[in-house]
C-alpha cells in the first residue's frame, strides 16, 4: 500500500463512523487523531499538548480539508499533507480559529474531538485509533524493535549510584537517536518501585531544592513509550544493580505469568473486559492479592495512542469484531483487513511486566518489544504448562 491508499482507508474508516452515528462531519484537532485519520502525520508543536496547532475536517462524502493558520499551513502542505490530496481552508493566524472556520464553511451536524464544534467524540474514535491496516503493523515491528534498541542501551549504561534523572535523559536520548519521540520516561529505584506505579524520576527543582534525587542503589524499573508517527509501543524493563530484596525476582516471575496469561487472552472476537476477566483470575491464581489489580491499571489496546482504550471488568472494546472491516471495504469498494496491538502492564508492589504485542488478522501474535539478550524468564515453570508468550527477565 502507498500512503495515500492508507490514507483513504482511514477516511473511509471515518466516513463509516460518521454515517453510522449521523454526523455530517468531524473535526479532528487532537494530535493522536489527526495521527489516526492520516496515516501518520504529525499536526502538533508543543508536544506536551492534547492539542494540535491546526486541524483536519472530514466530511461523510469522504471530503478531507487542512483546516488551520497560515504558519502552519506551508509546512502541512508541503511535508504532511499535500500528497494526500487534502483542500486547504487557512486563515490568518490572527483573524479566525479552525472551529469557527469548519462552522462557516460547513452545516449540517459537526462533531470535534475537543467540543470545539458539536459534540465530543474523541471517545468513540477508539476502536478507530487502535485499527491498523498492514502497513501501519509493519512500521509496529519497526518501531518495537527501535524501542527495544533504545532500552538494552539504556539498560547498557546503568550502574550503581545512577541518578534517575540521568536514567531517564539516557532513555529519552536513545530513543531520540533513533528518531522516535519518548512521551513517558518513568524510572523508580529501589523502594520507590514498589511505592509508586507511575515513578516520576526525582530530580532537583530550579530554585527551591525540591525533592532529593534518588539514585539506584539495589535495582531500577525503567518504563519507556516511543512514539514515532503517531503509533506508541510501550514497555518496561529492571535492572539489578546491587543486592536487591529476596522476593523480588520470584514476584517478577509471577507478575510475568499475569501478563502472558492476559496475552493469551487476547483473541479476536473478545473484549477487553473478557481479557479483564483472565486478568483478574491470574493475579489470585499466581499468589497476588485477589484485588491487586485495584491498584494499577492493566493497560489495553495501543495504536494511534499508548492505551486506545484500557481494559477494565465490564469494558465492552472488541477486538478484531471484524465490524469495521466490513464498513471500511463497502466504503472503499474493495475488501481490507485490520490488526490491532496491545500493550498490558500487570503491576505489584516492587514488579511489572509490559510489552507490546501484535494481533493480526488471522490470530497470530508478535511482541514486538522483545529484549532476547537479556535473561528470559521461565513462564513454563510459572505457570505449570507451555506458553508461546516469552518475556525478559531482570537485567544484570
């Protein structure tokens, strides 16, 4: 496929969400969906943002429109846009919005994905942003594996006495060298990792002192997100850097059993909450409290975001229905297929496992953030049977 045909499939994608919901048209503002609806293409400055600098309008006959400032406007066209053969509608970056520029130049029903024109549905956009055609499963396998190259170098570096900060500067610049933005560097040390699922790396404040920065005494946890055309693979890896608590790798081994038992889990035809179900089953029948699962999500489906949507006890999310596949072919006139990925993060006190994995069209699976050089764990002795699922140990 060239970038434009994915580029009309993703139209085609929302021109069947449009006629499904009765939308005449949607504004797309949100850097994830601007991702979504154009293939890859990048709409945002300040990367810190939900929102972009300009906007894309879709209409349900299939129209796609620039819709932004002039500043933005010359480099969209020339280096995003113009090959997709997108209209223009611009404005001076003084004079209008593009909310109040869709409205004038289109009635009927508009929705946005910011409330910024209609309704918001940047919910509902969710099974569309985890929808990947061939080609976008491909670039998944590339950017897994850069992913993966970022953090073995990271890991390479770490040592004792290893500042958190510096931890994540190393992740972020392995990642940037390798051309991928990285959105969440999180790294805990030692008694932190069990305090806190969401680590912050510590680091000093500019005038008043702050918090003390922690430095890896006995081992690290390393989470890392590299973004790279709008898709996001995620995961986490340890290392031991010292002496490190007796149950540790023992928990890791069994937290590593939840993930591969959600892995597994993960079918086409389910739902997230189906998988949920397995989750919760294998966090009591692994040793865990049976409500460990309270204190941390579990993570879900990836694509045109890090989590599309996170899987919870009732949550409804298909995976691979093979709905809008049938809505996108009658669009299209011809017949498409999609994959999906997925990133679950099982987590206890000291421990986490996460990888993202593909789910392609005929069932197969493929983690795509595989780490073979470092000690693997031994899932079969964990869960007392086979498993194709394989999963990194702790580095040393």
């Amino acid at each position: 496929m060239t970038e434009k045909q994915v580029f009309d499939v993703r139209i085609a994608l929302i021109q069947a969400f449009l006629e499904e919901n009765g939308h005449d048209g949607v504004l797309l503002s949100r850097p994830d969906n601007f991702a979504m609806a154009t293939g890859g293409k990048r709409n945002y400055v300040y990367t810190y943002s939900d929102a972009g600098a300009n906007s894309l309008l879709v209409t349900r006959g299939g129209g796609a429109f620039y819709v932004g400032d002039n500043v933005e406007e010359t480099r969209q066209m020339a280096e995003e846009l113009g090959g997709l053969g997108c209209e223009v509608l611009d404005f001076l970056w003084f004079e209008d919005t593009a909310a109040s520029v869709a409205r004038k130049r289109f009635g009927g029903n508009l929705v946005s994905d910011d409330g910024a024109v209609g309704r918001n549905v940047h919910g509902e956009l969710a099974p569309l942003r985890a929808l990947l055609t061939g080609v976008e499963l491909e670039k998944y396998r590339r950017l897994g594996a850069l992913a993966a190259e970022a953090m073995n170098a990271t890991l390479d570096v770490v040592e004792a006495g290893m500042a958190e900060a510096d931890i994540a500067a190393c992740l972020v610049a392995e990642g940037i060298k390798r051309r991928c933005q990285v959105p969440v560097a999180l790294v805990a040390a030692d008694k932190r990792i069990a305090r806190f699922r969401h680590p912050l790396p510590t680091e000093k404040g500019l005038v008043m002192g702050g918090q003390h920065e922690r430095a890896a005494l006995g081992y690290v946890m390393i989470v890392g997100c590299f973004l790279k055309e709008g898709l996001v693979a995620s995961l986490t890896r340890f290392k031991q850097v010292g002496a490190i608590p007796a149950r540790i790798p023992e928990s890791y081994a069994r937290v590593c059993g939840v993930d591969a038992i959600m892995q597994e889990s993960t079918q086409p035809g389910v739902t997230l909450g189906d998988v949920f179900k397995a989750c919760q089953r294998a966090y009591a029948d692994l040793g865990f409290a049976e409500n460990e699962w309270h204190n941390h999500h579990q993570g879900g489906a990836a694509g045109y975001a890090g989590r599309t949507c996170k899987g919870s006890p009732t949550e409804p999310f298909p995976i691979l229905d093979g709905r809008w596949a049938s809505k996108a072919s009658a669009v299209l006139g011809n017949d498409v297929e999609f994959g999906m990925a997925f990133a679950w993060n099982p987590s206890a006190p000291g421990v986490k496992s996460e990888d993202t994995f593909l789910l392609y069209p005929d069932g197969r699976k493929e983690i795509v953030t595989s780490t073979p050089s470092l000690p693997q764990v031994n899932l079969e002795h964990v869960l007392g049977r086979e498993t194709e699922v394989v999963k990194s140990g702790i580095a040393e």
